[in-house]
C-alpha cells in the first residue's frame, strides 16, 4: 500500500519522507490556504522534496479552462497529478489531460458510480472521501470496498485513493479492504506507531535497564 501525506506543510512532508513514508502528496485549495503559501510555489517546493505523484487541484469548473489550468500545473515538474473535481467537465478534463500522457486524480468521489466514470474517463488515481461520509452517517469504507469490487470485476487500472481520512483505524481498514493508496494528514500517519502496550513494555525494559545498570556504549 502506498502512503500520500494529506498536507502542504512542507516541514511535515519532509519529516515523514526522511523515514520512507511519503509515496506521494496530496493538496487541495483548503490545505494550500491554510498553509500561506502560492500555490505554484509551494507545490515545485514539494515535487522537489518527494519523488512520487503531488496532486495539485485545478480552480476552474468548465473543462477548457481546467485543461489549461491543468497543463500549467503539469509543468511545474514531472511527478505532478493534476487534480480536479469528479463533475461532468471535470471527466472531460480528466480525459484529455490522461490523453495527453499526465497523470489525473479525480476527487470529491462520493459514490461507486461516479468511481466508475473516473475509471473510464481514465483518471490515474480515484479519491473516494471517506471521513466525509462518515460525518453525515454513511459508510466511507463501504464505498472503498464497493469501488474495489467493481474496479476487479472489470480489470480498470485506475488507482483507489482513499482519502479524506481522520483516523489510524481508516488507515487499517483500507489495508484490510485493498485500496491502493491512502492519503492522510501527518498526525494520523504518525499516530499508527501509539500502542499503550509498546509504551508499558518500554517503561518495564528501562526501569530493568536501570535497576540492572545495562550498558551498551
Ligand atoms: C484528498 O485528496 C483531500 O485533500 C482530503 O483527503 C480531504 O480530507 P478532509 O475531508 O479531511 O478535508
């Protein structure tokens, strides 16, 4: 399973890819706010920093001017997904931009149906969001395990994103159903080391290392 880090905050990125953690990055239009930064900027700042796919999401909503926008982000470097709406112009967009040989995330996915327009529209990555769901009582994970089936059923080569995810047991569950890739806030990648365990073991291990007075170096 490949981990996208949900963030424009560059210290954050670069702190989890240090350790081997960071497949790819995922930004939207929330995240580049909160983070102060332009978005041309920050975004050749992350593709610098990570080798893998960097969404950076359109701002348009008519498929020509997403295209265009679309084809400027491309060239801030190599590793860019060009990120855009899951709307009837943004399939038109995803498509000729997939055509065009760039990769394409299609996000706001709230249904399997709508996965499956992404697919054959070709979109290169799908982002069902399944915190969001779960915020008006629907079940995100049901969604990713629906498009999983689907996309198997059919052999589509588009890439389950799961995205928009609050906790370690979103991350758990992906794994568990299959989904390609998650992308997840820093915190919630950092917070999959906690076990209450580990920190008990620990504390017995080096009171035993103190009262034993074990020493390596
Ligand atoms: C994904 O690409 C989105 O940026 C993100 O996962 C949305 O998460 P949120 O619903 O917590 O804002």
């Amino acid at each position: 399973m490949k981990f996208f880090v949900d963030t424009a905050e560059i210290g954050a990125i670069a702190e989890l890819n240090d350790l081997g953690m960071v497949d790819g990055v995922t930004t939207n239009p929330s995240l580049i706010k909160k983070s102060g930064r332009d978005i041309i900027e920050v975004t050749k700042e992350i593709c610098d920093l990570v080798d893998g796919p960097v969404s950076a999401e359109v701002t348009a909503t008519d498929a020509d001017t997403m295209i265009a926008e679309g084809r400027k982000l491309v060239e801030i470097a190599e590793n860019i997904a060009v990120k855009v709406p899951l709307t009837w112009d943004g399939l038109k967009a995803c498509k000729t931009l997939t055509d065009d040989g760039h990769m394409v995330n299609v996000t706001l996915c709230f249904s399997a149906n709508q996965a499956l327009l992404a697919a054959k529209a070709g979109a290169t990555f799908i982002s069902p969001f399944i915190g969001r769901l779960d915020d008006i009582n629907l079940d995100g994970m049901e969604l990713i395990e629906d498009i999983r089936t689907i996309y198997d059923n059919y052999g589509f080569e588009t890439q389950i994103l799961a995205a928009s995810i609050r906790s370690v047991n979103h991350v758990l569950d992906s794994a568990r159903i299959g989904a390609d890739v998650i992308t997840a806030p820093p915190a919630v990648i950092k917070a999959m080391v906690n076990h209450p365990l580990t920190d008990k073991g620990l504390d017995a291990f080096l009171a035993d290392i103190k009262a034993a007075e074990i020493k390596i170096l």
